[in-house]
C-alpha cells in the first residue's frame, strides 16, 4: 500500500477502522495502518517537525500480562499433560481438574487446541508511514512466540495477545478496547523503529504479570466458542 495515497478524512478513517476490525475478527488477520490515519507515535506529527521523536515515539511503563514464557507453552507442537493443564493457570474460575459436566473431558484438554489454533491463526500486519523511517512489518503471532530467541517480534505478539484476552492495563484510553489494542501495537513498532528496539523489549519485558488471570468466559469469547 502507498501510505501517500490514503484518504486520512475522518470519515475514510472510520470506514478503514470498521473494515479492519471485522477482517481481524472473520480471519485473524490484524491490519494497522499507518498512523496518519489513527494517531499513534504521531508520524504526520514527527515528519512535519511540530513533535520530538525522542518524546512521541515512546512506549510508557504500563501493567501487561503473561510473558513470552507462558504463551510459548501453548502453541508447543507436542504438548505434555503440563503444558495443556497451564490453561489453568491464566483462568481464574478453572482448576486444572476440571471436567465439563458428564462428559468428563478435562476443561484444560478442551480449551488447549483451540486456544493454539487461535494463537497460530493470527497475524499482525503493519503499514508503515512510507517514509522509510517506519517500516511495514508483518508478524505471525504464533511464530513469534515459539521462537526461542530474543526479538521485539516476539515481545510485541506477546503484548498483543495480552490486549486481546484484556490483561493489559494502564495504558492511555486511546490504547483500550479492540482498536485500541492495534492502536498499541501500531505505536510499540512506530517507537521500535524511531528509538530502538532494545528500548522498547525493555519496556515491554518489565510490564509482564505473571500473576494476571482472565475468566472462563473471556477465553470462550476471545477464541469464539
């Protein structure tokens, strides 16, 4: 996409949220685009001069959730009973003994698989403000996350996941809610690309919250069962 020819009116804007928003929900596929059409890490701002990059592109202590660590040990391609009873211990009504009811299969036997499948299906693709300051960047969430090294891919598919089952807190309005999330995401890069990776895996690193649990309800909802 040629990020000069996108028509930034309100309304255009409006219009490419709602789209974006039910492509990412039909398909798994998160798209965000630059931010001269939602506002993170201001590129219309930065580029124009009217703002220090160095105050803009930055991404502000806040309380995340799981780390790397946990959402690795759920897309593993063998997983051990251990790894499939770990469901448990992001839920906070769920006990790893849990069955459903009479058919007496294990919540955490039954929530894994999707919840993998769910992870492995998304895909974050970013559109960079064409300047060539900040690039576009694609990350397979699933990918990311099994990768045993290091990467601001992986703590940024991390980041996202945390927003998308709401374990992420403290942030700014603009960064709540489904938009928001992508909103943030948008601006982890944006600061990636003008201030440093190593910064920002920083931050990111120090907000994990290996404490934080969601409920049964939100994982079912998230992974749409």
């Amino acid at each position: 996409m040629d990020n000069n020819e996108t028509n930034t009116t309100p309304e255009a804007g409006k219009s490419r949220r709602s789209f974006i928003k039910k492509s990412s929900i039909a398909a798994g596929i998160t798209i965000i685009p630059a931010s001269n059409v939602w506002g993170a890490c201001n590129v219309s701002g930065v580029s124009g001069g009217s703002q220090s990059v160095n105050t803009t592109c930055i991404v502000t202590p806040f309380s995340g959730g799981r780390s790397p660590g946990t959402w690795k040990k759920f897309v593993e391609y063998a997983p051990s009973e251990q790894d499939i009873d770990r469901i448990a211990t992001i839920l906070s009504d769920v006990d790893h003994k849990d069955i459903f009811g009479s058919s007496g299969q294990k919540k955490t036997a039954f929530y894994y698989p999707k919840l993998k499948a769910f992870i492995l299906s998304q895909t974050i693709t970013i559109v960079g403000n064409g300047l060539g300051t900040i690039r576009d960047k694609v990350i397979n969430v699933g990918t990311a996350v099994a990768d045993n090294s290091e990467s601001i891919e992986k703590h940024i598919a991390c980041t996202y996941l945390n927003g998308l089952f709401g374990m992420n807190s403290g942030l700014s309005a603009e960064f709540t809610g489904f938009d928001g999330n992508n909103l943030f995401i948008e601006h982890i890069w944006g600061s990636a690309e003008i201030n440093g990776a190593s910064m920002v895996e920083f931050e990111l690193d120090k907000a994990y919250r290996e404490n934080i649990t969601i409920t049964e309800a939100t994982l079912s909802i998230v992974l749409g069962i």
